[in-house]
C-alpha cells in the first residue's frame, strides 16, 4: 500500500528535511531541533503550546521508596479527555494523517514511512510525534524494529515512547511514536538503582530484569544487538497477552533509549487503561488517563482540582489499579 498522490503531494508541502540514515544525512537530533524552532517561529498554535507549558505548576509527590512529579498542564485536556471508543475514532478526522494536520505544521520524513512532527500540546521542552505517513491502528510487535531504530537514531539524549492502542494513546487507530529529551522521567533514573532491581534474566544476549518497590511493576529489557533487543521484546509481549488473555496487543508502556552500544526499554505492563475514578460523577471524578509519561513518573493533570487533589495514597491507588504489581511482572518474567 502506497500513499494515493494526494498524500504524496501534501507529504512534499509539509517537508522541512529528510532523513533516510545515510552517513551524509545530519544527525536526526539535530534536524528535530531544527524543526523545533522553526515552528515555534511560524507556527502559532505550537508557540501558543510552549506558552502553556513554560506556565505549567508541578508538585512532588513522594511515596516509600518512589517519586513522581504531577504537573498542571490544561492544554493535554483533549489527550486525557478524549473519547477512544470505536464510533468516536470513527467519526473524528484522524490529526495523525497528514491531510488532516494544521496548515502551518512541517515535517521530518523519516525513513519514507514515517513524520516527525512537533507535538503541539507538549509535556516536554522538546516534544516529537513521530507518525505513520498512513492510517492503521497501533501494534508494537510489528513495528518494534523501527522503534529500536529511531531511539538509535535519535541518539541518547532522547528518549522514544510508545503507548499501546488501550493505555493511554490518544489516537490508537493510527500507528505514532513521541520522543523527548532522555532523563526527564523519573523512572528513567529510578530504575538504575542497583537496589530496586531483581529476578535478572538472560534470554539469547539481552538482559531482562524487573524492578521492586516502585509503586508499579516495571520490566527493563537492556542488550547490545537490535534483532535480539526486539526478539525479546516480542517474547516479553508474547507472554504477557498470554498471562492475562488479552484480545489483540495487551496493554503496555513503553520507553527506549540508545545507551552506548546498546538499548534499553523500560516496559510498563498494565490492567487497565484509566481508573474507576476516571469514571466518577462530581468532585469525586480524577480525570486521570495514565499513559508512558505518567507511568514514567510524570502525572498528567489538565483540571487544578485534579492537580491539587492527588496524594501519595491516591497516586498509590492509581498504579495498583491500572498497573501490574512487582509480583505480577515476577510471574511475567516466570512466562518468558
């Protein structure tokens, strides 16, 4: 399946720079810093979501043994408040499609399949969408190849993530990425604790360790080469659709970064999308839709009476509700 003529002439319209991974093409970080202000310049709707977020109100939240940050954010009200159910998708024009985009917003064409595209509701400083240049649903088995391969390309002062199709991916009926700058998760730093790492595995050259005590169950899959880093991945996702029965992907978070010669994915295995909260009447509603940014440790509020609301009890409650525990990934790590 090729893009129709339309598409291509739109995809040409909208190109700031490609990247194809010749050695003569500049460093991919480099063009998504390029394009970055370039859009700020002459995009108003991007500039207006810098704005927000240089406004953004954080808080800490400690618990015993973890951290997160929740941050007030109200431009991520159509993320954390969108309808995903079938006939919504349906009836909404997909803004991952490139005929449907803002007219001012360009483009990285990355690899031919792919746009790279500044997110205009940023969480992050820098903050990417990386989109199938067509519209087909989320599924990270079949495209984990690519996934490695942008975080490689990114380089390691990036950090690529993934959100399944029923956990936090606001439009999971069109194959996308995001990127941002490495370190600013929590659990990105959480998780190279010697202490809160355990029950390391080692399947064909990559090692595959789960954490302990950090609220959430979380799977760290770390290896040198790309086919082996994916294999694992794929059996890792394999055994988790078994252990819980799920229809199609099972629900998963996913970061990955380049670190050296290698990789490193941190898989967060998970229940269910949102929390009953979500779903609660009145001043007892939390519209919270945990997705890789929250379970990486940065909590997601677009209303203040969410943003002030939450507390390490709460917080604790949410990831026992929509998250694996430490011993339901031990039994996970048991399936491999």
């Amino acid at each position: 399946m090729t893009p129709n003529s339309g598409t291509v002439e739109e995809l040409e319209r909208r190109c700031f720079a490609v990247f194809d991974g010749r050695e003569e093409t500049p460093p991919l970080s480099d063009l998504a810093d390029g394009l970055l202000k370039r859009q700020k310049e002459n995009w108003t709707g991007l500039s207006e979501g810098y704005a927000v977020l240089g406004a953004v109100r954080v808080r800490e939240i400690r618990g015993d043994g973890w951290g997160v940050n929740v941050h007030f954010n109200p431009r991520r009200i159509m993320s954390s408040g969108a309808n995903l159910d079938p006939e919504s998708l349906r009836r909404r024009p997909c803004f991952l499609c490139p005929e449907n985009l803002p007219p001012e917003q360009q483009a990285i064409r990355y690899r031919d399949d792919y746009l790279i595209l500044c997110n205009p509701a940023p969480i992050f400083p820098a903050h990417w969408t990386i989109a199938h240049v067509r519209h087909f649903p989320q599924s990270l088995s079949d495209h984990l190849g690519i996934f490695l391969r942008l975080a490689a390309d990114f380089g390691p002062r990036t950090t690529v993530f993934y959100n399944g199709p029923r956990c936090g991916a606001s439009a999971p009926d069109h194959l996308h990425f995001q990127a941002a700058p490495a370190g600013l998760l929590p659990a990105e730093e959480e998780i190279l604790n010697p202490r809160k790492r355990v029950g390391t595995r080692r399947w064909d050259g990559v090692e595959i360790s789960r954490t302990a005590g950090l609220g959430r169950g979380i799977l760290v899959i770390e290896g040198k080469e790309e086919g082996s880093v994916a294999a694992a991945a794929v059996e890792v996702i394999g055994a988790l659709g078994r252990l819980t029965s799920s229809a199609g992907e099972p629900l998963l978070n996913i970061l990955c970064a380049r670190t050296g010669e290698g990789w490193r994915l941190i898989l967060f295995p998970r229940r269910k999308h949102r929390p009953d909260a979500y779903f609660r009447k009145g001043g007892k509603r939390r519209l919270i839709s945990p997705g890789a940014v929250d379970m990486g440790g940065i909590i997601i509020t677009s209303r203040e009476e969410d943003f002030l609301a939450l507390t390490p009890d709460l917080v604790r409650g949410i990831f026992r509700e929509v998250a694996f525990d430490d011993a339901a990934v031990d039994a996970l790590l048991d399936a491999i």
